[in-house]
C-alpha cells in the first residue's frame, strides 16, 4: 500500500473512532426535574443528541450537556444540541469543582468579629462528599479516602459508624469543619455495604456505598455514572452549580 494510501487509511480510521468517542458522550443526563412532567423527565434521564424535551406550563427541568449546564423551563419545546445559544462558561467551571477529587480540605466559615458564625449549607461543596445527614446509596471514587460531611460546622460535632457487623467507629468535626475523614483504617469501606450513622442532633441514618472503577473526568460522564448507581444525593450535588437557562 502506498504511502498516501496508508496516510488516508490512517486519517479514516481516526476519524471514525473521534467519531464513535463523540457519540457515545453525545447525551444530556437529567439532574433536577420538577412540575408535572417530572415522570417523563426523572433525576438521572439520559438524554441522546439532538433529542427534543417538551415541557408544560410548571415543569422545569436540569440538564447537563457536552456544552454545558442549563436549566429548561415549560412550557416549551427545547432540542438538544450544541447549536443551542446558552452562557455555560461559570457552569462548566462550577460542574468540574463539583466533581473534583483529590485530597479533602477544610473550609471554615467567617471568624472576623464575635458575632459572625460558621454557616450552615444545604448541600455538601463536593459531590464525593458523604453526606451524614441525609444517607442513601452514594457512589465511592476513591475508599481509601472517603470524606463525610455535616450541613453545620459551628460546633464540634460528634457521631458514630456502624459497619454490617454493629462494629463502631467514632467521627468527631472539630468546630469550624464541615469534613472529617472516612475512619478506613478501623473501618474499610466495602462496595454494597451498607453502614449507620448516628449522632446526637441528627436522625440515624443509612450509607450504602457503590465503589467506583474508572471514574470519568468529564461532568456529564460522572452524572450519567451517578443515576446508573443509584447515587441520588450527588445527583442534587450536581444540580447546585449555577445553570443558563435555555434561550
């Protein structure tokens, strides 16, 4: 085969795989649904390219998308692809923060003056943060360190992990903290497993952990990842980072 021969072989065969790579991360992946098509539309839909969403009157929908994060509203049509003119940039940006791993870090709310105080969130800043107030099935990218996280960091805080077995583990934030880290060496975190945690200011709840291989870099990747899992709570993680709405 002549070398121009090889050369276009060589381009086609790129070409086609580019080309496979793109279709297969063309989708949108629903992560907040409201209003009275929310059935159709459930937290975790994927969406393939180019599909058209149509709302009613009340229905407001999230998607995340290889452009970036919107939110649609009904009523409406609105069809999905790249075309679509939307202000994603701070999106994006506030999307790849969300799923972000790496070693956990500590953030404290104001100390200037007396009367100002660790707020209180809502939802955690990361969505590989175990949330210990509300439990659920959550997805594990790296269970050598699991972070926990508690919507109030005023005080220092303490509570327990059980393991299957009603073994203990005690987890203490210190004043200031939201996070602490997974007490792995007493108690390894083990895919299906499902763990208590107690604390005296919070319900009990339940910690069923999916452990992760080959986690996506890729915001919609990871999104689409999190509904096969089951994994909810990031889900609404995802859903907090600022979205353009549809124009």
């Amino acid at each position: 085969m002549s070398l121009a021969k090889c050369t276009f072989a060589a381009a086609a065969l790129i070409g086609a795989n580019l080309g496979w790579s793109a279709a297969a991360q063309a989708q949108a992946v629903v992560i907040r649904s409201t209003g009275p098509s929310a059935a159709a539309y459930p937290m975790g839909r994927k969406l393939p390219a180019g599909a058209a969403v149509t709302l009613k009157a009340g229905d407001q929908i999230t998607v995340i998308d290889q452009a970036g994060s919107r939110v649609l509203s009904g009523p409406g049509s609105f069809k999905l692809d790249s075309a679509v003119n939307r202000g994603a940039g701070g999106a994006n940006t506030a999307l790849a923060a969300l799923v972000a791993r790496g070693a956990a870090r500590t953030r404290t709310g104001a100390v200037r003056g007396d009367t100002e105080v660790p707020t209180e969130a809502l939802r955690p800043e990361n969505a590989w943060y175990v949330d210990v107030s509300r439990g659920g099935t959550v997805c594990i990218a790296d269970p050598a360190q699991v972070v926990l996280w508690r919507p109030n960091r005023a005080e220092t805080g303490n509570g327990t992990l059980y393991g299957a077995d009603n073994t203990p583990a005690e987890v203490t934030f210190r004043a200031g903290s939201a996070i602490k880290l997974w007490p792995v060496a007493t108690m390894p975190v083990v895919d299906g497993q499902t763990y208590r945690f107690t604390s005296p200011v919070g319900q009990t709840v339940k910690i069923t952990t999916r452990l992760l291989v080959d986690v996506p870099e890729d915001p919609v990747a990871v999104a689409a990842l999190l509904a096969e899992k089951g994994c909810a709570e990031q889900l609404e993680v995802l859903s907090s980072a600022q979205a353009a709405p549809a124009e």
